[in-house]
C-alpha cells in the first residue's frame, strides 16, 4: 500500500511537469512566429520572393499552424526539434547554396555537459562555503562573526554577476595572470566562471540556512541535549541540520534552477561553449528551430532539478509523500 502512494506521488510530479513542459514550449512556439519571417532572416534581405518562399516551404512555414504546433509537439515527443539552416554557417545563403540542415536537438545537448560541469562546481562550491558560515551565524548569535557573515551574504546576493565576472577577469587573468581569460577543457578555466555565478547562490543559502538553523536551536530537543553536555557543534551539525533541511533544500534547488537559466551571460563573458552560448547564438541569427531546441533543453533540466528537489524532501520527510 504504501508502495503505491509513493508511486502515484511520483507519476503525479512527473505528469505536472510534463504538462508545464508543454505550456513552456508553446508560448516559445508563438513568440518565435511573431519575430519575423525566419526564411527572410536566413536568407537575408537581398533574396527573391521566389527563394523566400521555396525556403519556407523547406521549413514547412506554408503550413497551416495549427499543423505546425502539431509537428512542434511531435517533435518534441520524438526528439525532433527541427532543422537548423544558419548555425555554423558565417556568409550569406542564395538559391543555389543553401545547404542541407543539421538536427538542432542534437547541437543543444553537445553543449549540454559543459553547461552541466559549471552548474554543478558552482552549486558544490556554494554549498560547500554557504553551509558552514549558515551553521557558524546560528550557533553564535548576534556575535561579531554572526554580522560579519551577515554582511557577506547580503552583498553575495547584491553584486551583480556578470559585473563580477568582469571584475574576476580583470584582477586575476589581466593583472595577475594567474587564471585564463575564457575557454573550455581544464580545471583552471572552470574557476573564474563558477567564481562569477556562485555569489548569490553562497548569499541565499547561508541566509536560509542560518534562519532554519536559529529556528531549530531554539526547540525544546536542542537545550536538553545541551544539558547532557553535548557539544553545540554536535548538536547543530548532527541532529538540528537534519530538521532545518527541508528549506535550505528548497534553497539549493531554486539557486541550482537560477544558475542554470543565469549561464547564459556568464558563459558569453568566459567564452564558455554551454547550451547558454548557444543560446545567445540562436538568438544573434534568429534560429528559431535553434533556440526552440535550446529552450526545451534548458525547461527540461529546470523541470528534472524540481522533481529531483520534491524526491528529496520525501526522503528528508516521509510523511510529504502522502501529501497533495
């Protein structure tokens, strides 16, 4: 029995993000059509109506839309997200050259692992130096490291990242020369990026896990445990950090979501070759078959990182999983 109430919490989550997966790419199915002509845009200004309309055909642009929305989420069932007929190409398309296309899904998810190495070391470092200071503020209380972190956090939260990136390249790949300016492959190009998106993430969560942490100090468990002379230290990280995970989890997954739509900047700064790059790519040239794939990529991971987050309490909670 209790089998299958876990089983129906699961296909439920599972369904609603299915469903909001859908509503996500049809409204990205209308804004691309309202951008303009994407033959036009391929083609350029100087083609013939005739080439325009061959192209449009191609692309199956003359169809009615509602056959076009069909092929859409066909597409997107199947893993067929179009063709691109701009992206690696730098002159130009005529009648007589117009190549044939490449499969977009296929480009999205090349660029994906890259995306996924620097959401993963930003999160990991974030969790890593926020925990500890969130942990240190609650058991120290309106001590002078309590507002010191404070302090940090609050500006983690403030500073705006691509600013900050900047900033990063300047002081340590310009002047110092000790990390590379941009690129992609070794452990030294991943830091000043991950450095450059891990400030907020470090800001919120210290904040929620200090505030969750002072909250369950404050139980009646906490003061008899201290009476049997347990060590705080003890206490916070054992027992109390256990019970306060349930929001500092929600924290982490919503900064984890936040870093993966914020790449987008950040990669284009660190020449960082992730589906954010490629994003704003698609978007340069107007590759609408491009960026819908990119979108789907992107609302997908968003979507898997909360159906992780909601397994995750069920396992911190048991009783979530009966719950609506």
């Amino acid at each position: 029995m209790i089998a299958k109430l876990q089983g129906g919490y699961l296909l439920r989550r599972v369904f609603s993000s299915l469903v909001m997966l859908v509503l996500v790419m049809s409204t990205v199915f209308v804004a691309d059509r309202q951008i303009g002509d994407p033959a036009r845009m391929v083609l350029g200004n100087t083609a013939t109506e005739e080439d325009v309309h061959e192209l449009r055909e191609r692309m199956g642009l003359e169809d009615p839309l509602w056959v076009q929305y069909q092929r859409f989420i066909t597409g997107m069932a199947t893993g067929d997200m179009g063709e691109t007929f701009r992206f690696g190409i730098s002159k130009p398309l005529t009648h007589g050259d117009i190549p044939d296309g490449r499969e977009t899904l296929p480009i999205a998810l090349d660029r994906l692992p890259a995306t996924l190495l620097l959401a993963g070391v930003t999160i990991l470092f974030a969790v890593l130096v926020a925990l500890p200071l969130g942990i240190y503020a609650a058991v120290r209380p309106r001590t002078l490291g309590d507002r010191i972190v404070n302090v940090l956090s609050l500006a983690g939260v403030s500073i705006v990242e691509y600013w900050f990136g900047l900033i990063l390249i300047l002081l340590f790949a310009v002047q110092l020369d000790w990390l590379p300016t941009s690129g992609y492959g070794t452990f030294w190009h991943v830091i000043l990026p991950a450095l450059a998106l891990s400030l907020r993430p470090i800001g919120r969560i210290t904040q929620i896990a200090r505030s969750s942490m002072l909250d369950e100090l404050a139980r009646p468990y906490v003061r008899a445990a201290r009476g049997r002379g347990i060590p705080m230290s003890r206490i916070a990280w054992i027992h109390a950090l256990k019970n306060a995970a349930i929001p500092i989890v929600t924290t982490i997954g919503d900064e984890t979501i936040n870093v993966v739509t914020g790449v987008i900047i950040i990669e284009t700064i660190f020449g960082w070759p992730g589906i954010g790059a490629l994003t704003v790519d698609a978007l340069a040239i107007r590759d609408v078959p491009l960026i819908e794939a990119t979108v789907f990529v992107l609302v997908l991971m968003v979507l898997t990182i909360n159906l992780i987050v909601d397994l995750i309490y069920t396992l911190l909670n048991p009783r979530l999983r009966f719950g609506r």
